[in-house]
C-alpha cells in the first residue's frame, strides 16, 4: 500500500489511523532496535498499518519465532494478508483482546508488544485496557515498545510499566519518540 493510500485512510477514519504516512526507516530500526531477537520466541505489534514495522521484524525473528498483529483497519489488514511467512498471524481484531487469542494458541506470555496505535486518539477506556492487557501478555522482563509523535502518553505508561527509556527520531513525518516500557 502507497502513501496515498495511507493518506486516503487516515481521512477516511482520523479517529482509528494516527499518521499520514507510513513510518520512516529511521523510525522502524529504533522500535526494533531494543528487541532480543536471539531470544524472543513471540512478539505481538498492534497496530501494524501497511506493514513496514512487521516486515523488518520478521527479517530478523528467528526461525521458530511467532510474530502476531492486531489490526483492526480492513484495507490495511488486506494489505497484509498478502504477507507470507508461517511466523506470522495477523488478527482482525482490537488489541485488548490480546490474551483471549494468545490464550486460544495456549500462549501463556510473550516477549515483546511493539505498537504504533495512536494512544492520544484513542478512547480512555480502551487506551488503558489495551496498555494493561499488554502489560499482563508480557514475560517479566518483556517490554512494550511504542512511538508516539509527543511525549503526553508517557504519563500514561508511567502508571503501568515500572521502566520506561525514551528515544527520539527527528527524521521521520511528523518526528517521533520511541518509548521501551520494560516490566519487571
């Protein structure tokens, strides 16, 4: 999917789509940077858009990793219905129902949550379900991996994860901060 696919999205639903473009390269190695590829047996994204955060990561997922997506914007699920790689499934669904379909394939935790949801658009209420059922998919010492384009979310985070590194990229539309919430 073209950026102006991804434009006509983000008019066509400006309270589900945070961005007008998808994310630079520059962004997507910085929310890839903090993950242990060697080690991670099953990362979660949420809101994976057309893909560019998903591909990179599964570049680098080992063999017998598994790579889950929550997408809840058809024309973007399409898109990545034509991703073919056994690692990865993609779910049509709201992330806060990620331990009901974790649970389903008898996963009991995960690694990492690497998510490019829009949490300043997003309902209070499902921004804190979403945030607090990640926090309880993730291993100890799992982190939950997401960019945002100011750092008012970071209070958020604060209240759930009891570590939290931030980063910046300049270079990406519109620049961004990477923040690595690591439960311990």
């Amino acid at each position: 999917m073209g950026k102006v696919n991804f434009l006509t999205q983000f008019f066509k639903r400006e309270n589900k789509v945070g961005s007008v473009t998808p994310s630079s390269k520059y962004l997507v190695q910085k929310m890839i940077d903090p993950i242990d590829f060697k080690n991670a047996n099953v990362i979660v994204e949420f809101g994976p858009g057309t893909g560019v955060i998903t591909t990179e990561i599964l570049k680098h997922l080992k063999s017998d990793g598994r790579l889950y997506a929550f997408e809840i914007n058809k024309e973007f699920a399409d898109e990545l219905k034509k991703i073919d790689d056994v690692r990865f499934k993609l779910i049509e669904d709201s992330a806060e129902k990620i331990e009901l379909y974790l649970n389903k394939d008898g996963i009991e935790k995960v690694d990492f949550v690497v998510s490019s949801l829009p949490l300043a658009i997003i309902p209070k209420e499902i921004e804190y379900n979403i945030l607090n059922a990640a926090s309880r998919a993730l291993k100890k010492g799992g982190s939950f991996i997401q960019f945002q384009y100011s750092l008012s979310s970071k209070k958020k985070l604060k209240e759930i994860f009891q570590s939290i590194k931030t980063n910046f990229t300049p270079i990406n539309f519109p620049p961004a901060f990477v923040f690595t919430c690591t439960k311990s």
